[in-house]
C-alpha cells in the first residue's frame, strides 16, 4: 500500500512529465541504446514484442493515402528502420508510389539483419515502381550521426526512433538537406506523455520510501516543442498531429519486461540502478492507482507524428503583408473604425476566390 486513492489523486494533479529541451546537450547513451536494441533483436521470441513499432509504422505509412497519387517517391530513406516496420506498412499499403530503392539505417546490426532475414523469407514482395520489387539497401549507422548527400532523397521515414536522438535540430535539419525539392519528410516518435502512469507511481513510490524523487525514466519531447523544431528546421507546410495508444498489460512487471523486450528501455547518459524495493514499490503504486477489477494495468503511449516538405515553388505560400485585394468596406466596416465587428449582424462574405 503506498498511499490512498484520495491524496493520490491530489499528488498526480500536480504532476508533471519531464520534457526535453531543444537543444543539442547529451541526454542519451547512444551505445546503450544500440546495445539495448542489439540485445532485443537477438531474442528468439522479439516478433512477439514488435506490435507496438509495428502498429506505428502501419498509421504512420498510412499517410501516403492522403497524399495526391501523382506524387511519386523513387528514393526512400528509412531512418532507424529496426527490423523492416515501414519497409512491411509499404508492402502492406499495395499502393504503388514508384519507389525504386529503400535504404535502411540503424544503430543496430542485429535489427538490420532480422530486417534482412524477413525481406528474404517467405512475406509477400514488396513492389514499387512499374509493379517491380524494389532494392533495399542496409546501413549499420548511428541515426544521429548519417549524414545524406545533399537533394539526393525523395522520401525520409522515421517511425520510433526520433526520441532517442539527441541533436534533434541537427537531425531535423539534415533531413530537410538531404530531401530534393517537394520532398518529403514522415516522422512517428514516442511523446512527452508516453507512460505517464508510470512516471506517476515511480514518483509516488519514491516520495512514500525516499522523501524525493529520482529520475527513472527519459524525457521526452512534448508535442508543442515538436512543431517548433520542425519550422525550425526548414521544412514547409509544417503538421504535428497526435494519438494516444493505449495498450492493457497483467500488471507492471509485464509492461518492464516489454519495453525491454522491444528496446524501449531508458538510455539516460546520468542514470542511477534502481534497486528491487523501488521497483516493488512503483509496482504497488501502479496496481494500486490504475489496475482495474481484474488487475490489469494500462499504458499510454503517446505518439506525435511530423508531416513536412522540402521547399518548392509550386507550393502555397502566404500573401506578403499589405497584399490583400479585400478592402474593410466590402466586410461591412468603415476604413476609418478599428473596433469589433458587431455580433447581431454579421457582414457578408465576399464570393469571389481567395487571392493565392
């Protein structure tokens, strides 16, 4: 028992998840990470644990359905590709979008091989352009380190990866050199309010044992802070949307063996071993709080998702300051009054088509 449910509910209110800052300052251990992600990959049973970067990579190559058809995508780049997520949701889509050679990158050897392994196993080909499988190419880099050459990209995909990168405006802006113009950028992370649950009872259960709070989980970007670096880096036609997923475990041991099981463990560079009576603890508090009738747990994971394009002039822009063909007159208002329109009547609306 780590506190009751009433002064429980008043202490999570107050709560907050720590969120990263923009900025290029060492928050995470890169080997740990490939070496978590190693580790994950190497299990027999890992297809068990990948629903979640499955499910991810699904919703976010989704996207391409709301992408004019006449839009076609030669080179794709799969930036922290895992075991073959996206290269699996484009097969899966069977819309052909010319793609004639995806390459895969990530940190891990061992992913780039399972994602090898299954695109030479039994699954159904994936075609691209002219009805023809595509070339797949690997590369074992650091995400945050590739450098692609410059306008050679048409498509760049990040699904579940981006929360690990520490120089989030470099990667962005690299991204944004390596797109040729009209390029585009598709990008799923795990945000800011990702296992908000867990945060709460590792909070509760160090305040009840410790009288502080320690850090026992990454920080993650917020959704606010991601379209900001998204602008920031150049991309046009900026959109951030997001979506909570919400998945129903026996109980927290269950969620800590899955996370680590898909690779999903924290990487922090300043970390601290949490010892058994913390974990029994967070354990309790989560059950405690969140568990339902029959005991199970639920996580959240929040995903926020990145829509941008390279720079081009057949893209809309907005009209320069003072360009407006509209006068305050045709609205209805003196040119002369600044005030409020007035609510009882509102004016009509001119028919004619917005200037472009």
């Amino acid at each position: 028992h780590v506190c009751s449910g009433m002064s429980a509910t008043r202490l999570l209110r107050g709560l907050r998840p720590p969120v990263r800052r923009l900025s290029s300052v060492q928050v995470f251990d890169r080997r740990l990470k490939a070496w978590q992600r190693d580790a994950a990959a190497a299990a027999s049973d890992y297809d068990r644990y990948a629903y979640l970067r499955d499910e991810v990579a699904n919703r976010l190559v989704e996207r391409l359905d709301d992408i004019h058809e006449s839009y076609s995508f030669a080179e794709v780049v799969d930036l922290g590709c895992g075991s073959g997520h996206v290269r699996r949701a484009l097969g899966a889509l069977g819309n052909d979008r010319g793609i004639r050679r995806l390459r895969e990158i990530d940190c891990s050897a061992r992913m780039l091989r399972r994602s090898a392994d299954d695109a030479a196993g039994p699954s159904p080909p994936v075609h691209g352009a002219e009805g023809t499988p595509f070339e797949v190419e690997q590369a074992c880099l650091d995400e945050e380190e590739v450098v692609l050459e410059r306008e050679s990209v048409d498509l760049v995909v990040c699904s579940m990866a981006l929360h690990w990168i520490n120089d989030l405006p470099g990667t962005l802006k690299m991204v944004r050199r390596a797109l040729k113009p009209n390029g585009l950028f598709l990008c799923a992370f795990l945000g800011g309010e990702t296992l908000a649950e867990m945060r709460s009872a590792f909070v509760l259960a160090d305040l009840e044992r410790r009288g502080g709070v320690s850090q026992h989980m990454s920080p993650l970007v917020s959704m606010a802070d991601a379209g900001a670096l998204l602008q920031a880096s150049g991309l046009a036609l900026p959109t951030v949307d997001t979506e909570t997923i919400v998945i129903h475990y026996p109980d927290a041991w269950t969620l800590w063996h899955h996370l680590r099981s898909m690779g999903e463990s924290a990487a922090n560079l300043q970390r601290s071993a949490v010892g058994l009576d913390p974990l029994l603890a967070a354990a309790s508090a989560y059950g405690e709080i969140y568990g339902d009738e029959e005991g199970n747990v639920p996580a959240a994971f929040q995903v926020v998702y990145l829509i941008g394009w390279a720079p081009h002039e057949s893209q809309q822009r907005p009209l320069s300051r003072g360009s407006g063909q509209i006068s305050l007159k045709e609205l209805g208002l003196p040119a002369d009054e600044s005030g409020p329109l007035p609510l009882d009547e509102p004016p009509p609306l001119p028919l004619g088509k917005p200037g472009r």
